[in-house]
C-alpha cells in the first residue's frame, strides 16, 4: 500500500469528492475497454488453449457485474450524466487499459493470464480498503461501496480457472514477467496521475481556458 499515494489518502478520509468522482469517471472508461480486451483474448486463445478462454470470459463477465455497480459510486461522488459525457480521460489512468488492450493483441494468452493475475492481489487491496474509507470516512451506503467490495472480495473460480490457464498452456516466463511488471506500472501510473490531478478532466479544463475557437464535442457513451 505504500507504493500507492492515493489510497491512503482516502483510507484517511483526507480525499476530497472531486477526486473521488475522477476515480469513478476514470473506471467508467477502464471497464469496458478491460471487457473488450478480455474478449478477445478468449477469441485468441480458442480452440488452442481452452483453458486460457475459460479464464478471460470469467474476466469479461466480472467487468459487466463490475460496470452495473459502478454507477452508485458515481451518484454518490456526484457524478452527473452531463458531467460524465463531458469528462475527457486522463492519459495517465487511461495508460492501463491501453496496456491491456495490447497484450489482448499481442501476447500469447497464457502469458497475458501471468501478467493480469500479478496485479490482482494489489488491485483487491485497494478495493477493500477504499471500500472500507467510503462507509467509515465518507458515509457512503453499502450501494455506493458495492464496485470496491466487488473486487475485494475474493474469487476462489478466477484462481482456479487462472491455475488451470497457466498449467495447460507453455509459458516464456521471461517475457511473461516483463508484461507484468510493465502492467504493474501503468497501475502505479493510474493512481498517481488521480492523486496529482486537479480532479477535473481535460474536456473540463478546456472548456475553463480561453479559446479563439469551438469545435463540436463527442459525448462519451456511458456503460
């Protein structure tokens, strides 16, 4: 948790809404670009490694449960649909699941397996503790929490399935160990671009600066 200089932040109570609103805006551009990113690497890895599509399908359909209860979150942060389809992301958060999009394209899938399950011991550890902050710091209803407790709370079948993926399947252990590390450094990225950002999104700081033009503005699809 040390690594992290955004979550001990709100583990005190100490963030204020705006950065929390970021943080949900943010994952409502990660999930379903992660979903997508998942399904293709089931796709991949059919019919050769079955047991590696097992394991990327269970992840497609934890980010659909993930993105139903990620709107609470947002409503409690006082995230607006205006304020939603306005919010251009920040490079930095969005770093992650660009990765992750190309290991879907690139890696073998075994070896994209190694390096996704490498960070997920780190990312249920900050869901649980946020998910904590946000009832005892913040006051929020379990509702509102029910994104973090999600990833919190253990998966005993996306261990299972993972153990299978790499057991079946050759692994360039090498290679696989670079993906995971660069993966656990986009997810470093993420939280401190949050935690050194001014809570507002590119789109919102434009609209703030002085302009000698105006361009018509794409609103984001929400999930």
């Amino acid at each position: 948790m040390t690594d992290n200089p955004l979550v001990p932040v709100i583990a005190r109570g100490e963030a204020d809404l705006g950065t929390l609103a970021a943080l949900a805006l943010e994952q409502s551009r990660v999930i379903p670009a992660d979903r997508l990113a998942f399904l293709h690497l089931a796709q991949r890895a059919m019919p050769d490694a079955p047991e590696s599509a097992a394991f990327f399908t269970f992840l497609a359909e934890g980010e659909v449960l993930a993105g139903e209860r990620l709107g609470a979150f947002a409503a409690a942060c006082g995230v607006t649909e205006a304020r939603s389809a306005a919010y251009e992301p920040l490079p930095g958060c969005q770093g992650y699941p660009a990765y992750v999009a190309w290991l879907a394209l690139n890696a073998a899938p075994a070896e994209a397996v190694f390096a996704l399950t490498a960070n997920f011991a780190a990312w249920g550890g900050y869901c649980a503790t946020i998910a904590e902050a946000l009832r005892t710091r913040y006051g929020f209803k379990d509702e509102a929490c029910a994104f973090f407790d999600f990833f919190a709370e253990p998966s005993p079948e996306l261990d299972r399935l993972a153990r299978a993926a790499l057991d079946a399947a050759p692994l360039d252990e090498s290679r696989a160990h670079s993906y995971a590390l660069l993966l656990q450094s986009y997810e470093e990225q993420f939280w401190s671009t949050l935690s050194g950002s001014t809570h507002q999104g590119r789109g919102e700081l434009r609209d703030r600066a002085p302009s000698t033009r105006t361009r018509p503005r794409t609103a984001t699809p929400t999930e």
